[in-house]
C-alpha cells in the first residue's frame, strides 16, 4: 500500500488544524439527536441515510479506532469523565477535544499508526497530478466501451523533479478541500482542490460544488489572518460585537443569537460590515470567562491571538468571515466509492450527503473516520472475495509525457494568477452571490483556465503549477454550480433568490 502526500511532513493538513473537536455521543445524548441536528443544519439538503449511519457508527469508532487503537487523550472533566463541549446548532454536549488542539493530537496519532505498518509505503513530496484511468490512459482502443475505471496515479516527485506512476488495484483520493481558491481561508497551504479537479477531469460525478461553508471568525489581524478563532469559543459564551462594542446578532437571528449556524453568522458579521464600513468585527470571550479558564480552554488560540497583539482573555479580538469548508465534492455512496470504478474519495474532497447545504460543526473528523473504515472494510471484503482486479501490468499504461515541456515554471505568474482565482472568487462566488457577479467570475475563470492549461503544456513541472491549475479548475466546478442553483439554500446565498422553504433567513 502506498500512501502520497505533497507537504514533506505528512501531518501538514486542514485535519491538523482542527480546533473544535470531534462530534460523539455526549451524556443524555442518542442518535436520533445528532441526526435531527445534521439535517437541521444541511437546510433540507443532507441525505438522512448518511446522517443516520455517521450518527449510529461514529461513536463506536471514536471509542475503538482514535481512542483504544490510536490512543488518542480526549480532555477530561475534573471529575474524571470525559469532557464534552458543544457548538452551534448543536443540541446537546457531544464534542470531545484535545484543548483547542484536536486535529493535531488526531492527526499525530493517526500517523504513528501509519508508520508502525509494515505494509504502508509512505512517500512525502509526491503531488499526484493525474489519476490514471481507462479509457484514457489505455492504449487499447476497445477500452472506450468499457466503462471508466481508475488505475493508480501519476505523481511529481518534488525533490527529484520528476513523475513517477503508480499503479494501483484501488486507488482513494483523500486530498481534502479548496479553502486556499479563495482570498481570505482557514485553511492549509494544500487545500487547492487537486482531489475535486483530478476526479473531475477523469469522468468523476461531482455533487453539491456550490456549498462553501465560511468560517465567520478568523483572526483579522496582520500575520495572522485567516487564523481560526473556534466555534467553541461562541459555544463558551464568546459574543459578536461591532467594532463600537454593540452586540448584533441578536437582530440577525434572535432565536439562536450568536450561537445560530455559521452561514447566518457569517452572513450577519459581512451585512454588518458592508452597512456600516467596517474592515472587521470583533469577538468578545473576556466578558463571559475568566482569564484562567480561557488560558486553560483555548491554549492555542490565546498564545496566536496574543502573538498578534490581542489578549483574549482581556479584550475582543478583531475578526472576519473566511471560507472554510467544501460541504460538496466527490459523490460517493456508503462505502466510500465514486462513479468511477476502483475510485475511492474519503473526507473533506468527498461529498457523501451528510453536509447537505452546510456542514454542522465538528461533524467533518468524523466523517472522515467513518467513511474512511467503511472504505478500508469494503476493500478488505473486495480483495478477499477475490472481486478487485490486480493493478494493470506497467505495459498497458504509457509514461508521462514530457515532450515539449521546456519552459521553468516562474512562480510570480503561478502567484500573480492563483491571486487571480482568490479574488475571483472572494467577491463573485463568496458568502452573497448574484447572476452577475457569477457569469462574470465564469467568464473570466474560463479565460484563465486556457490561459494556464497553455502555459501547462510548455512547463516543466513544479507543486505550484499543479497546483495552480487544479485551482482554476475546482474554482471553475464552484461557480458553475452557483450558477446553476438559483435557490438559496444553506451556505449558497443568492441576492436574486428567495430563500429555500424550511432554510433560515437572516
Ligand atoms: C482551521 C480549521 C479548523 C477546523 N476545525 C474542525 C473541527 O474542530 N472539527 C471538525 O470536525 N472539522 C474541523 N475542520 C474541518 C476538518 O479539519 C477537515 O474537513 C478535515 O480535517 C479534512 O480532512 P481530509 O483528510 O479530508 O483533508 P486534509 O486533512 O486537509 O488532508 C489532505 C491532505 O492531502 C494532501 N494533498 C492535497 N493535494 C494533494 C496532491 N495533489 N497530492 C498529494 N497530496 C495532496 C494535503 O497536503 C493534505 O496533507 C477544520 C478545518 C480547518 C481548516
């Protein structure tokens, strides 16, 4: 088994970042809950058979997978018993945490399990490009009448400067989201929507690509912007207040305040924003918690807010919306399969219908926990079944093909063009959207794509350029979907629309 990751350090990744927690099943808690919560929050648009079965299964594997396997230390209350936080929209206390550093502890854990198997073959700096596939990359002519099946990958080795195949019986793309297409993003340097363009151009369905959740809160300060201020923080008591101290949420959603779901919130903080000029707004915790719970409940986020000037646990902290989660991606059934024979997609590049219109906080980690064992089940049952093929002999698939590409890629056309894309898509297909806006950001996104597929076939490789054309691509399936969706729903919001029956308005 072999297992690619672009970053040196395999850890590098938006599950790294993670602060909130983990969703289980809290004190009080059941099932049925948890379910009602996630199609509250999908606004009408979450498949309830992928709820029920992260609902009914996830718990278990929290327990047996992160906490008996991978040893994973959740936070314990002072009375010994697991500590169980909450966040908006959910209805009980069911989010377990490791400080406001979840994603870390998981992550590191996970990957000390990965290196202590003797068959996983891990191989850092290596960003696969292309997914192999049939028909495309079979020389036998006939194999246009079968239907499309994925052989392995074609990855760049970045030390060496090279691609390499590698062929595979099953191949799973787990290359998570597209944060980093847009302008302001919590996300991590890889979060290009390589995984989303790569299936795309094999043939791949995609569902729900217009679903972009924004973070309302990241830090809005110089060095560290789009630094995640966590949900838990509100959770805690955390308010919204405008830069002139008045608390504004409630006018926006007096039912749930400032503890409603995060399209509502993130909407609220840009209508406040755009009315009054703010650059920001700021986000209160002091008022509602001591300096010593804070320090102990937020490590992480003190110590960054700090370093950026702001001490949370004396004063507000100015902060934005930024975009944050793909609820869309890669349609995939319970197990974890895409359209595409042997082609497997797990987490965040995935979309199995659990987030629907918007994604309820703290449900993504698990997602991914649960999809990717039922992934790992259903090969295990493949191969001893003898029902999944061997990969393809080395004949049957041609090298890659350098001909032709001599030009060095120059990062300032790589950057001055991903910039492009981010704003493109900051303020066309961001948090309000209008026909306008959309076609004009198509028209311009599909110019580009030309413009850098062009440059593509005379350049030498480099991560950037994948990269860069993975982005326009992903930003391009974003808009279209956009545009194409005339209802608002969740986190797409149209000005020209009214809002879908049974979704929330602000
Ligand atoms: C700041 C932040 C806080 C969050 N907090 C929470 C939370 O509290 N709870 C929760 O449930 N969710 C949270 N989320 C969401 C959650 O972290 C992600 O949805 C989830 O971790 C995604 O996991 P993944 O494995 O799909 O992708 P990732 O963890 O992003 O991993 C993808 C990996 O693929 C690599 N990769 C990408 N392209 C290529 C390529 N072409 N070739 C090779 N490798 C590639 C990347 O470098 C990366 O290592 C948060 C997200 C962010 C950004």
């Amino acid at each position: 088994m072999v297992l690619l990751t672009r970053d040196p350090d395999p850890e590098e990744s938006n599950t790294r970042y993670a602060q909130g927690g983990i969703v289980s099943r809290g004190p009080d808690d059941n099932a049925e809950s948890l379910v009602a919560d996630i199609l509250a929050a999908g606004a009408g648009a979450s498949s309830p058979q992928a709820a029920r079965l992260l609902a009914e299964e996830g718990p278990r594997l929290v327990e047996e997978v992160l906490v008996r396997v991978a040893g994973v230390e959740f936070d314990r209350a002072p009375e010994g018993g697991l500590a169980w936080g909450t966040e908006a929209a959910h209805s009980h206390r069911r989010i377990l945490h490791v400080g406001d550093t979840t994603g870390r502890a998981i992550a590191a854990a996970l990957m000390a399990q990965v290196r202590a198997c003797p068959n996983v073959r891990l191989v850092t700096q290596a960003t696969a490009i292309d997914l192999i596939t049939f028909p495309h990359h079979n020389r036998d002519p006939l194999a246009a009448y079968r239907p499309i099946s994925c052989h392995g990958a074609y990855a760049f080795d970045r030390r060496e400067r090279t691609v390499h195949r590698y062929l595979a019986a099953a191949t799973i793309l787990a290359t998570g989201g597209l944060g980093r297409i847009y302008r302001n993003t919590t996300n991590a340097p890889g979060a290009r929507g390589d995984g989303l363009a790569m299936a795309h151009r094999a043939g791949a369905r995609i569902g729900n690509a217009e679903y972009v959740q924004f973070h309302p809160t990241a830090l809005a300060a110089p060095g560290a912007e789009g630094f995640l201020i966590s949900e838990a923080v509100r959770g805690e008591g955390g308010r919204l207040l405008s830069p002139d101290g008045r608390p504004f949420m409630e006018e926006h959603a007096p039912e749930w305040k400032d503890l409603a779901p995060r399209d509502i919130v993130a909407r609220a903080i840009v209508l406040e924003m755009e009315t009054h000029g703010y650059s920001h707004v700021m986000l209160d915790l002091a008022s509602s918690m001591s300096p010593e719970a804070i320090r102990a409940r937020f490590p992480s986020i003190y110590q960054r807010c700090l370093q950026a000037g702001f001490d949370l646990s004396h004063e507000p902290v100015p902060v934005v919306p930024a975009a944050h989660y793909f609820c869309g991606g890669v349609l995939v059934d319970e197990w974890g399969r895409s359209s595409v024979q042997n082609l497997y997609a797990i987490g965040e590049v995935s979309c199995t219908g659990l987030h629907g219109a918007n994604r309820l906080a703290s449900t993504s980690l698990l997602e991914g926990l649960v999809w990717g064992t039922r992934a790992a089940q259903h090969l295990e049952d493949g191969f001893l079944r003898g029902e999944i093929d061997r990969p393809p002999p080395a004949e049957a698939i041609p090298r890659w093909d350098e001909t032709g590409l001599v030009a060095e890629p120059d990062p300032t056309l790589i950057q001055g063009d991903m910039q492009t894309i981010q704003s493109l898509m900051w303020n066309y297909v961001g948090l309000v959207r209008s026909p306008e806006g959309l076609s004009r950001a198509i028209r311009e996104l599909r110019h580009l794509l030309n413009e850098i597929e062009t440059f593509y076939r005379a350049t030498k490789l480099s991560d950037g350029l994948i990269g860069l054309r993975n982005a326009v691509e992903a930003a391009l399936i974003v808009a279209e979907a956009a545009r194409h969706n005339r209802q608002s729903r969740g986190c797409h919001y149209r000005r020209d629309a009214t809002q879908a029956e049974g979704d929330r308005l602000i």
